[in-house]
C-alpha cells in the first residue's frame, strides 16, 4: 500500500480558510468512508481532529471540517487561528483490515 | 481518561531485534484494537500493525516479515518486536488505541519514543 498523497504546505492569514487534499485510491479513500485527519504539532503526539469523513470529535473546534470525492478527500480549517500552526496528516482504511497514512502536510498561518 | 506510554531502549544495533511495550492506564486493554504506528525523524507517519485484545494481528505489508505485536491482558500492556533492524527503522515509534476502521480512530496516543539504530 502506498502512503496517501497530501501537499507538502498550506497557509492562510488568520480569519482566512485553508483547504488541504488528501488523494488515494479506490482502494483505499475512494472505497470507504474511514478517512480521519490528525494534527500534529513540534515533538508532539498527533491528535485525532476528524473521522469518518466528516464526525467531529468531542472538544474538537467546528472551525475543522472534512469532505470527500471520489478518491480525494479534504480537510478545511476555517477562521485560522495561531494555534492551527501544525502538521496535518489523513489517515485511511485501505481494506484487508490495513491503515495507510498520508504524506502530511505542513499550515503556516502567516 | 485512558493514557498510554511507550517503554524500551533508544539505541538499537543494525541486524538486531527492536523491542517495546506499550503501558495502558486509565481504562483495559480488553474489547479494543491497539496499534503500532512510527515517524522517522522529519519525516511522515507509518503504520505498522495492529492486534486486538484476543490477540489477532495484522500487519504493513510492507514490514510484515519482521514485525510481530503481542498483547499481555492480565498485565494492560502491548509489544512490539521489530527484527533484522537498519538504519531506516529509526523512528519516534508511537502506540495508539484503534486502528483506520474503529469508531473512532487512533483516539489515544502514547507521547512517543525515539529509537535511534546505530552502531
């Protein structure tokens, strides 16, 4: 399986949104609804932020969404704080009981 | 609130057998997934496997040949041994309850330890 591709870096000003994709495949994003999406910032733990696509953990902000098409899924940080500064990695079932994670992608808010 | 925390050495030879435990407080093992998941330094995440409290397994493809978890119910842990290591196996290794498919996913983590392969 091959890891989840995701764009190296997103930014945004704070206030402003900020999407970030994650592509896969159809046996993997495309083929299930178990895309989940974990922050992660310097010398931390990653910290589950979404899951099933679009569920919101408990504590977790609704500024943080997600979505899916096809084989491609996306995560939007709306209303950018300084806080969002992290590393961003999607995360998806890819069948056989396996997990693959994405590439991850780095948000600066500037 | 349950808490998990990684234990083993830091250093590990090249062609030896890396070996860690994951410590769970705070709730039981028992009736949940449990993974392994790594992250080289700078580099993006890697999940390695995973077993459940009855003790099935499933593994990366792509380390299955030198990766075993195993998971001891009366003492709350779970381990993992990674063998014949090299240099691309240094790595902050991560435990985390779940797996891609449980509701929800990866919810609780260890806060990690680096283990460095080097002669």
């Amino acid at each position: 399986q091959s890891a989840l591709t995701q764009p190296p870096s997103a930014s945004g000003s704070p206030g402003q949104s900020v999407t970030i994709s994650c592509t896969g495949t159809s046996s993997d994003v495309g083929g299930y609804n178990y895309v989940s999406w974990y922050q992660q910032h310097p010398g931390k733990a990653p910290k589950l932020i979404i899951f099933e696509v679009t569920k919101r953990p408990s504590g977790v902000p609704d500024r943080f969404s997600g979505s899916k098409s096809g084989n491609t899924a996306s995560l939007t940080v709306s209303g950018l704080q300084a806080e969002d500064e992290a590393d961003y990695y999607c995360s998806s079932y890819a069948g056989s009981n396996n997990s693959v994670f994405g590439t991850g992608t780095k948000v600066t808010v500037l | 609130q349950v808490q998990l925390q990684e234990s083993g050495p830091g250093l590990v030879k090249p062609s030896e057998t890396l070996s860690l435990t994951c410590f769970v407080s705070g709730g039981s093992i028992s009736s949940n997934f449990w993974s392994w998941i790594r992250q080289p330094p700078g580099k993006g995440l890697e999940w390695i496997g995973y077993i459940y409290y009855s003790g099935s397994t499933n593994y990366n493809p792509s380390l299955k040949s030198r990766v075993t978890i195993s998971v001891d119910t009366s003492k709350n842990h779970f381990s993992l041994k990674l063998s014949s290591v090299t240099t691309a196996d240094t790595a902050v290794y991560y435990c985390a309850r779940g797996t891609a498919m449980s509701y929800p996913p990866f919810d609780y983590w260890g806060q990690g330890t680096l283990v460095t392969v080097s002669s």
